[in-house]
C-alpha cells in the first residue's frame, strides 16, 4: 500500500477512534499518568512545551494537557487532528492542533521541551528512509537536551511470531457495545503487514460492519534505537509496560 494510505485510513477512523478502547476516558487518563512519569522521571515536573506529532483525536495529548503541560498536536489526518481539538474544547481544554506529516513538521526548530510520538505511529512509515526523515524532524523540533518519548507494538515478539490477528475490543459507549478487532496479512519480507480493521458498531437490531485497511512496518527495538541514534538522540533508554505503566514499550531519549 503507498503511505498515502495512512492519511485515508485515519481520516476514515476518526470518528470512531474512541471505540478501540473500552471506555476512552479512562485511557486517556490512564496514558497520561504513565506518559508524564516518564516525563518528571526525565525532566522534572514542569510544565514543559509538548508536541504530540501523532495526536490523532488527543488521546494522549488532552491528558497531558490536563496534567498541566503545554501541549501542541500534530497529525497526518487532518479529521483526526480537528477532533481533537474539538475533543479538548469540550473538556474546557486549549489543545491547537495542525495537519502535519511528522517528517515535515510545521514548527520551528528548537521550539519543544517533549515531542511525544505514541501509539504505534510510527510504524505506519515503510521505508528506513521515511523513518530517518520523521525521527530527524522530531529532532529539530526539540531543544538541546528535550525528550523524545515514542511508543510502539513489541514487534520483537511479533516479528517472532507473526500473529495473523490482533485480539478483538470491546467498547462500551452510550450506543451500546463496539467491537473492533485487526487481522494481518504478512508480507514476504516478514517484515511489514496490511491490516484490515473491522469494527461493528451498534445499528438498531444488528450491526453495522466498518472495514479500514492500512499497512505497518513491525520495526524492531533496536531498528529504532539505531535510527533515533542517527537522528542525533542520545541515552536511549526503553521503557517495559511492567515499569513504565505505559501500555506499549517505550523509548525515552534525549536530543544533542
């Protein structure tokens, strides 16, 4: 699939997003917590200038805000990126979010404490080259010394093993149930996966069947470790879901 893809698929998804998780708020505010000890574990308390460059509709960005930091969202969805400002607006929250290829972001250099890149984003890049410009803009963006935090699958284990699925979520929400579950289909390289993302939605007496596609590259820790090294990051440090509280590995590293 081209990488345009992506921007089709999440402009698609974001008016459902909320149903990935059992009940949203509690993951926004979950996420948060975890997110910003990771942050006062490196930075101190704050409150720090945050840009989230995959804010998607703020999942993570409204929680940081609401924990009193600064915080700007970026998106390769330009519907994403208007929920969530929309989203933010309704929790008494100024969250301004731009539509943004994260390897071309729309912010000056050095104008972050914390670029924060979570929940699996960056795997939507398919080629070494697309990951090398992102993790370099990322760079530009931060400080010296500022914070990357980026979030990804453990695609150690899943390279390992090449699920042909992800497990199916329920959501509660005030239509009723949602469920929303993934299959994958490999490519020979072993490498990358399409996925179809089904979600059925409550619709009177049935259910209404919503199919995205989109394709994920299942970079390793230490393909990402490497690359952030070459984008000038240094103390690369990840971080366990049994130690961070994080539900995904994350890596925190700081910009020379």
């Amino acid at each position: 699939m081209a990488q345009s893809s992506a921007r089709d698929f999440y402009d698609s998804l974001a008016a459902d997003y909320h149903r990935i998780f059992p009940d949203w708020e509690a993951s926004m505010a979950r996420q948060a917590a975890a997110l910003d000890g990771l942050i006062r574990r490196e930075l101190g308390s704050g409150p720090h200038r945050v840009l989230d460059c995959a804010c998607g509709i703020g999942t993570q960005a409204i929680g940081l805000a609401r924990a009193g930091h600064r915080v700007a969202g970026s998106d390769l969805s330009p519907v994403a990126a208007a929920r969530a400002t929309a989203e933010a607006a309704a929790r008494g929250i100024g969250l301004p979010a731009a539509a943004a290829d994260m390897r071309q972001l729309p912010f000056a250099s050095g104008e972050f404490d914390i670029v924060v890149c979570a929940d699996n984003s960056l795997a939507h890049l398919l080629t070494a080259q697309d990951v090398a410009a992102a993790l370099g803009d990322m760079r530009r963006v931060l400080r010296r010394d500022g914070l990357l935090l980026l979030t990804l699958r453990d695609y150690d284990e899943i390279r390992r093993t090449r699920p042909a699925a992800a497990p199916p979520q329920v959501s509660h929400g005030a239509d009723g149930r949602s469920i929303t579950f993934q299959l994958w289909h490999w490519h020979d390289d072993g490498e990358r996966y399409d996925q179809e993302y089904f979600q059925l939605v409550p619709d009177g007496a049935g259910w209404d069947v919503r199919v995205r596609r989109t394709t994920s590259w299942a970079l390793t820790r230490s393909e990402v470790t490497e690359a952030a090294a070459a984008a000038g990051f240094t103390d690369l440090t990840w971080h366990t879901p049994d130690t961070s509280g994080y539900y995904q590995p994350a890596l925190a590293a700081r910009a020379r």
